[in-house]
C-alpha cells in the first residue's frame, strides 16, 4: 500500500474526537478540567451534561480547538491539535469543526443565504450549492434564504445556523445549549433536525445542555462534576438523567 493509502485508512479509522487526559487550569488556579479522557465515534450524537461550573464549555472549548488545554491530547479526525499555533488551529477549525450556539449569532444585515455561506468564503472556499440546497431543504428553509434573520422565528434562525455549522461538511459539530432559548415546539425541531443528521447523514454531533429531555435524545451522556466526568450513560432517558443531576446537587 502506498503512503497516501495507508494515511487514508488511518484517517478514516481515528474517531471524530480523542482527549487524552486533558486539563485546563485558567490563570488563577482554577482547574476546570481535571484529566479528562473520552472518544466520540464518527456518526454518534453525545451529550454533555453537568451542573453550572462543572467544565461543559471548557470541554467543549478544548475538544474543538477553541481553547488549548494545559495538559493533554486532542485529536480531531485523528489530527493532533494540542501543539499547533492559534493559526493553525484555526484552519482546522474551519475545515473540521462546526459551532451552533444558543443566540443563533446570525448576523442581521445579511441574507439567510449569505449567513450560511460566510464561514465557507471566510476560509477562501467556495460554497457547494447542491450540498446547500439538500441541507436547507431537509430545515425547511429553502423559500426564506433571501430573507433576514429578523424576519425569521426563533427555531428558524436556529435551524438556519446548523445549516451554517454543516456547510463545510465539518467532522464534528459542537452544540451548545441549542434549544435554550427555544419554546418547547422549536427546540423539539432542532432536536429533531441534529438526530436526523446523525442517523441519516452520519454526522457526529457533540451537545452541552442543561435539558434532560434533550440530552435523552443522544446515543450517549456525559455527566461532569468539578472538571470530570463522573457518568457516562449509552441510551440515556431524561428521567435518569434528572436523577443523577439532583444527586449532584445534593452533594
Ligand atoms: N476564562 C476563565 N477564567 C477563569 N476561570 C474560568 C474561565 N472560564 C471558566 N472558568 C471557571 O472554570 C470552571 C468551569 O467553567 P465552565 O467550563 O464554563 O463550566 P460550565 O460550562 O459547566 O458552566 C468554573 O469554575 C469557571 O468559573
Ligand atoms: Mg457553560
């Protein structure tokens, strides 16, 4: 086998994401995560779940290359990015990673359109107009794409902004707190739209949220306390999940 060969097998292999005991201690002493290991298999859907301060963000900071952990390995796709310069790892980012965030961070002088596609002309490529076309049809957004985001409901904006995190057809998309500013009817679409691209698509998505019912829809929950993760749950139910955050709680 060639090199090239034996790179792609490689590749192809290595899981969405890989930490290897990854803490991050801020300036100050606070350690927000403390050895953290886990991998997340390409087309699976994990929930990051955890009382306020347990180092939800900050995982997901490190494992997308938007934080540098103080000690440890991440991989995305297989690549080391613990090493790399910021500018490096903001080319990976670009390429590999995808972010939806609770407030939507559309921005409101641009079209639907022109929303999804900039993170794609930023990084100097050029939109794949049928991919586009197959994710915004799947979001029910395909007759709104010249308007505003203003001009959108809630749930659309957000459906409007997975659409802008997959554009680049990243290995990971990162999700935190999607449905927190939600009503009920919209989060359950955006809950819906993030499993069907991961059953459907082969999409590997990775969420923070404080919802159970929300993490009951992942193939897998993480729960951390302190900077660890101190559950791990395959097939979680919301009732399970509520349980072992109120436990937390009561410590
Ligand atoms: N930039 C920062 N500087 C100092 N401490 C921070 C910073 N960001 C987070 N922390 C601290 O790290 C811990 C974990 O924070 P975070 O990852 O935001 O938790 P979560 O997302 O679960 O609420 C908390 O104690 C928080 O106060
Ligand atoms: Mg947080």
């Amino acid at each position: 086998m060639s090199t090239a060969a034996v790179t792609a097998v490689t590749a192809r292999r290595a899981p969405a994401i890989a930490l290897d005991r990854v803490a991050r201690t801020y300036p100050g002493g606070v350690r927000a995560l403390d050895d953290v290991s886990l991998t997340v298999g390409h087309g699976t859907f994990l929930a990051v779940m955890g009382p306020s301060g347990s180092g939800k963000s900050t995982l997901m900071h490190c494992a997308a290359g938007l934080d540098s952990p103080t000690s440890g390995s991440v991989r995305i796709d297989g690549q080391e990015i613990s090493g790399l310069d910021e500018t490096r790892r903001t080319e990976l980012r670009r390429e590999r990673v995808g972010f939806v965030f609770q407030a939507y961070n559309l921005i409101p002088s641009l079209s639907v359109e022109d929303n999804i596609t900039l993170p794609l002309r930023l990084a100097g490529r050029r939109p794949d107009r049928a991919w586009l076309r197959t994710l915004t049809e799947r979001v029910g957004l395909a007759d709104r794409l010249a308007h505003r985001p203003a001009e959108l409901s809630g749930g659309q904006q957000q459906r409007a902004a997975v659409v802008r995190a997959l554009a680049a057809r990243p290995a990971v998309v990162f999700a935190d707190e999607p449905t927190g500013a939600l009503d009920l009817r919209s989060a359950h679409q955006v809950l819906d739209l993030l499993r069907g691209l991961v059953d459907d698509l082969g999409q590997t998505v990775v969420m923070v949220t404080h919802d159970p019912a929300a993490a009951a829809r992942a193939h897998r929950a993480l729960v951390m306390a302190d900077g660890r993760v101190v559950d791990a749950l395959e097939r979680p139910t919301a009732p399970e999940l509520a349980e072992r955050l109120v436990a937390l709680g009561e410590r």
